[in-house]
C-alpha cells in the first residue's frame, strides 16, 4: 500500500529508472510479514525439534497437523515400511473427532475419495442366525459416521506427510534426557535427538512408563481375531449376510463381530468372558486352523452352523488380544518435553468404536495447544492438554465398560436395539 502510493507521487521516469528497487523492498516487506505471521503462530515450537513414536492413525494426523504449522517434526514407527503389518476392521470416523481432526488437517477430500459407503450398514443376528434388525444406510454424501478402511486412512495420512517425515524401522528402546534434549535409541542400533518426545506408540506402549507407572487391568473380555480373504468365494453364507456391512451376533453372553473391508476380505472377532491368560492355560495353538475351529464349536456349542464358516476358511493365523482398559480416575504430573496420546494415553476396550476418533482428536487438541502462544512455554501447553485429554478419556471409557459388559451379557440384544440396532 505504501508502495503505491509513493510511487503515485513520484514523476513517470523516476518511477520507471527506481521500480525494481520499491518491487524489491515490497517482495522483503511481504516477506518478513509472512516470516513474522509464521513464527507468531508456533512460537513455542520455534526451532524445537518433535520426535513422535508410533506411526498409527493419531501419530499421523499430529505430524499432519504440526508440519502444516511450520514445526520440524519425525515419526519413528517400528515396521519396515507401510505394508508390513496387516490391517484389521474398518473404522467409523466420527464428526466431533476424527472427522473433525481431518478437516482441519485439510485432507477432507482425500478422506471422500477412500471412504466406504455402506460400510455402515449393520446387521443384528442371534446365535441362530436369525436377523433381529437390519439398519438402512444413509446416502453416500451421508458423512456422519462414515466407514474407511485401516489402510487407505494410513496412507492418506501418509501422503500428506513431507517425504522422508517417517522414519521406518525404528524400534523403541530408551530414551534419556539430558539439558532438556532426549535422545532416543532404536532396535537396529540408530538414534535420535528431539526437544519433545510425543508416545504414539499404542496399547503397549514403551513411553509411557516414562510419564507414569500407572498400569490398565484386563476388562475380563477377551476377542480373537481372524481375516478370510476373498470372502464371496470362500466364505459366500456370511459374505451375503454381511452385505458389505457389519455384522454383530450375540448370545449365550457372546459376541461374534463381522467387518467386510474394501478389498473383499472381511475380519471377525469372536468376544466372550474368560481369563486372562486363556491361550496358555487350555494350550490352544493359534496357528492351527483345526485346532480353533474345534475350540469355537465347544465354546459357541448351540450357535448355527453358519458361523462355523468363518473359523474353517479362514486365513493366516488367529490372534488372541485381551481387552485392557486405563483406570478412569488416572493422573500424573505433567513434563516439560514429553507427552502420549492414543491408547497410550487412554486404552478402552473397542466396543465403543471410539479409539481411533479419540487418538485423532487428542491429536488435534494437542497440536492447538503445542501452537496456541497464550502458553508460556511447552509445559504449560502440555499440562492444559492432558487435564483436558483425561478427562475426556475417562468419561468415553466409562461409557465403553458398560457397553463391554452389556455386550457380553443375556441382555445383549436389548441393549443394541436401546441404542438403535
């Protein structure tokens, strides 16, 4: 502005023999503004290097939100690359935060371009495969709880990252601190250097111990997990009930979960009240597919048929996954440099479908706080966060225990149609 308005003034030759010079102090005017509106912006980041350990969908959606800001940031994920692990069961994002988180990480049309409509539809069935209600599925420009695959939300994720953001292969050892720098040790004998430590790194966090001592305790429920590939040749009854849906079947205070994926596999989750450490103790070999199949007819005796379908043509290998849930009334006192987020924060048994929007939504607060300059410094937006992330946490995994323990009662059924089927 101020430029035009001197060069108004000035005669037509002198404007034309001094423009390249008032273009020139324009170009650094602007500059330093923008250089000045960015540094503002992530003050207590500047010049502070962020590691983030766990490469799951919150560790991600943090990067995102974080690199979009200007902050120099890592991710060090323990696979060897992108595909190394298998994905489970779709994932319903939810518009108060996972969706929420995304929007503001400005990936909302990636996120259309990989969803799943109708992946929504639910199926609610007894243990003799009779139907008990059948949900309609919304429109496709529905996106209220909308459904995406574990993979492409990784990698949408992934491609918003700038090349080289994720260092793969990077196994969590120790870490220790000295003048408030840590430095991070990884399996393959690399390590790092970082301002701020970040635990992405899940249910078994190695982190976390870091920050509390605090341990989860078992919810008494235990889901196996097993995948059929190619559903509608190799398991074609279930693969027609499913419908590119899902699946939830109770009885006898168990439940069976069916979840078809964009690539016409589909993973199911037998759930049932045992003890804790039941593989062991009945010397069940999770590799052989006889030896399941044996064990589900005796445990599930009196379910249809039709279920069976699912243990005898499945592939690869099962997998027994306890359900773990953080004390509610947990707290700890915040550190200057270091903070978790996920399940390493807040583990809840997954009958909720909460734990992927709860990981991107502390993903999303945290960053607001790393950026917010009303913090004096990091630790102060560190403590704002957590107390808020906790309570949040606590009151979805009190709503989650008591949808765990429903779900695996004789009221099974009657508490799905309170909810809506």
């Amino acid at each position: 502005m101020q430029y035009s308005y001197l060069a108004d003034k000035m005669p037509h030759v002198a404007r034309s023999r001094y423009s390249w010079l008032f273009s020139f102090s324009l170009k650094c005017f602007r500059f330093t503004i923008v250089c000045f509106i960015n540094t503002n912006s992530m003050n207590n980041l500047q010049d502070k290097k962020i590691a983030i350990v766990g490469g799951g969908p919150g560790g991600l959606t943090l990067a995102r939100l974080l690199q979009i800001n200007g902050a120099d940031v890592n991710i060090y994920e323990r696979d060897k690359d992108s595909s190394t692990r298998p994905q489970g069961a779709t994932l319903d994002l939810h518009d108060e935060s996972g969706l929420k988180a995304l929007r503001k990480a400005g990936l909302m049309d990636a996120f259309r371009a990989n969803y799943r409509p109708g992946a929504d539809r639910t199926h609610l069935m007894d243990k003799h495969a009779n139907s008990i209600f059948e949900e309609n599925v919304a429109g496709e420009d529905d996106l209220s709880r909308p459904e995406i695959d574990r993979g492409p939300l990784q990698k949408l994720l992934l491609e918003s990252l700038q090349p080289g953001t994720v260092i793969w292969d990077s196994h969590f050892v120790s870490m220790t601190q000295k003048n408030s720098v840590w430095k991070l040790e990884f399996k393959n004998g690399t390590e790092a250097f970082a301002d701020i430590v970040i635990a992405a790194d899940g249910a078994n966090s190695k982190i976390r111990p870091y920050i509390t001592p605090i341990k989860s305790f078992y919810s008494g429920v235990t889901a196996l997990e097993g995948a059929v590939y190619d559903s509608a040749v190799n398991c074609p009854q279930i693969h027609q009930l499913l419908n590119g849906g899902k699946i939830f079947a109770f009885g006898d205070s168990k439940s069976l979960i069916v979840s078809s994926k964009g690539d016409g596999s589909l993973v199911f989750y037998p759930s049932f009240k045992i003890d804790e450490h039941w593989v062991k103790q009945c010397g069940i070999d999770l590799t052989d597919k006889a030896q399941v199949s044996a064990w589900f007819k005796t445990a599930y005796a009196g379910w249809d048929d039709v279920w069976a379908e699912l243990f005898e043509n499945s592939t690869g290998n099962f997998i027994s996954r306890p359900l773990y849930c953080m004390p509610l009334d947990q707290t700890w006192d915040a550190q200057p440099n270091l903070t978790m987020l996920g399940d390493a924060a807040h583990l809840m048994p997954p009958f909720a479908g909460e734990g992927v929007n709860m990981a991107m939504l502390d993903a999303l607060e945290l960053s607001e706080c790393l950026l917010d300059n009303s913090f004096a410094d990091v630790h102060s937006a560190i403590i704002a966060y957590e107390q808020k992330m906790r309570v949040r946490a606590s009151e979805i995994a009190a709503d989650t225990l008591i949808s765990t323990e429903a779900l695996h009662s004789a009221g099974a059924i009657d508490f799905m149609m309170s909810l809506g089927g």
